[in-house]
C-alpha cells in the first residue's frame, strides 16, 4: 500500500516520496495532465556562473547521464509508466535541453503520442558564458503532446490570447528564470520559475483539473496548481499566496476569468491512496 508523504486536509494535494518508476506502476488512476522536468542529464562536471560565482553544472546522482541507448531507454521507461496514467484526452509536458530533449522526443513519438508544440522557454536574464568561445545558453525547450491522435485535448486558447494582449500566444516564451523569492523556502538545484507552470496549467487544464508530476523536486508543479485553484489551498503555501501579484499570468487571469479560480466543486474523483 502506498503512504503519501503529504496530504493536504482537502485530499487534493499529495506528495509520494519514492521511485516514481516504482510508483507509478503501483496505483490505477487517470490524471488530466503531466508536468515532467526529468534529469537533463547535464551533470558533466562543467562550470557555469549564478550570482557571479562560478559554480559546479553538476546538480546529484540523479542528473548524470549513460550512454545514449541509456538515456534512451530512461526515457522510454518512464514516459510509457506516465502514458499508462494519463486520461485519454490527457497531455503531457515534458522540460529539457538538447542533452535529453530529442531523446524524449523520439520517446514520445515512437510511444504513439502526437506532439502539440515544442514550446522554447527564453530566458531573459540568463547566466553569461564564461568561456566566450560559443554563443550564451538562454533556452530550455518544453514538448506538449497528447495521449491520442484521435482524441482532442483541452487548450484554453481565448485565455492564452487574452494573456498575450489580445494577439495568439506563440510557443517562444519570454520569462526569467527562478527568482530569489521563490528560493525563501529552501533552493533546489533545478527549480522551475512558478511563472512558468502557472502558464502550463493555465493553458492546458481546467478547475478541478488532476495533475501529476513524476518528478516533482521541490513541487513547483503542486504549487502553481495550488496558486490558481485547481486545489484547495493549503497552509504552507501561504507563503507563496504573497507573491501571486509577482506572476503576472496568474494577476491578468484572475481579473480576465474568475470564473477559472471559482473553486465550489468539490473534485469528483479521489486517488487510490
Ligand atoms: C529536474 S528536477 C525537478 C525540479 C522541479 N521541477 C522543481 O521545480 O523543483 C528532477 C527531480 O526528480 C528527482 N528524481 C530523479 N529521478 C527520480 C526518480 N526515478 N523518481 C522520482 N524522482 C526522481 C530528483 O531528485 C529531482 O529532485
């Protein structure tokens, strides 16, 4: 039997702490959606520079890669686990950079999903290249894929428009990466900015919507779905409550929709555990 680690009052947000290539393989039930930051497997020893230090690329175990038929088969594994627990209008997001990103790729593709977007995250404070010999890295890349060919999966488009003064979003994304506040509860080493899977959630989910994040790290993927009501709210976000006004999707939606963070449902359906 699987204890979560966390679950809050309501039942809408839990925590499994494990193996998700264990977990997700021990329970039946159908998320909406997924939000996955697999490692990148960049963790090569190089240097980088944050805050004007050089520091180590490296970010744990978990992040250092094989061979490619490893990195391959990584992926293959794990997509296929998610696959089996996605609703079948569900989608999946998946983060990389071009060390994991064409593998995920051809992962999906050879899985039978149909890719949506590759949407390129460009950040717009990024670190600078301390070597000068190649151009700054400034992007992480973002796939969107649905489960089905056949079946249509949930895009709130006229949202999306609305956040993007009126004009179609593109898949190029102009957002900055991690800001210090968002490190006041702890820092993890591949922290995704709350801006970011507040607009991933705001586009591909409705209320009440069940999301799932297989590799959850310091749980940015619960927070942002907390933040904008899918969930009830829980005590130790309110921390996080503060600065809602700091991500500008979540301030514009709010005033644009309110019917998209009314929250009276109760959610219909309740996990295995
Ligand atoms: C790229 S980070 C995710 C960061 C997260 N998006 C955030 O905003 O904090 C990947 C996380 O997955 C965890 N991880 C790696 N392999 C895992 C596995 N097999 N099962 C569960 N978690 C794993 C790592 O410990 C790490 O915290």
């Amino acid at each position: 039997m699987i204890i979560p680690y966390f679950r809050s009052s309501s039942r809408d947000f839990t925590l499994l702490q494990g193996d998700c290539f264990e977990l997700l393989s021990q329970f039946n039930f159908h998320f909406d959606m997924i939000f996955a930051d697999p490692p990148y497997f960049l963790s090569n020893d190089g240097i980088s520079v944050q805050a004007g230090k050089i520091v180590s690329v490296n970010k744990g175990e978990w992040d250092k890669g094989g061979s490619p038929e490893q990195i391959d088969d990584f992926n293959k594994k794990w997509i296929s686990l998610c696959r089996d627990k996605l609703k079948d209008n569900g989608t999946i997001w998946i983060s990389g950079t071009y060390h994991n990103i064409f593998s995920v790729a051809n992962s999906l593709t050879e899985l039978g999903f149909k890719i949506l977007n590759v949407i390129t995250w460009a950040k717009t404070n990024p670190p600078p290249n301390i070597s000068c010999r190649y151009f700054t890295y400034s992007t992480e890349f973002i796939i969107w894929a649905r489960k089905s060919k056949k079946v249509a999966h949930c895009y709130n488009y006229e949202l999306m428009k609305q956040l993007n003064d009126d004009k179609q979003m593109t898949d190029v994304w102009r957002l900055p990466a991690i800001a210090p506040w968002e490190k006041a509860c702890g820092k993890h080493p591949t922290q995704k900015p709350l801006a970011l899977l507040t607009r991933i959630i705001l586009a591909s989910t409705n209320k009440n919507a069940w999301v799932l994040d297989p590799f959850a790290g310091s749980s940015t993927t619960g927070i942002a779905a907390n933040l904008q009501k899918r969930r009830e709210e829980i005590e130790d976000l309110k921390v996080y409550s503060q600065f809602r006004r700091k991500i500008k999707d979540i301030a514009k939606s709010e005033t644009l929709m309110p019917c998209l963070f009314a929250c009276e449902e109760e959610p219909i359906m309740d996990l295995p555990f």
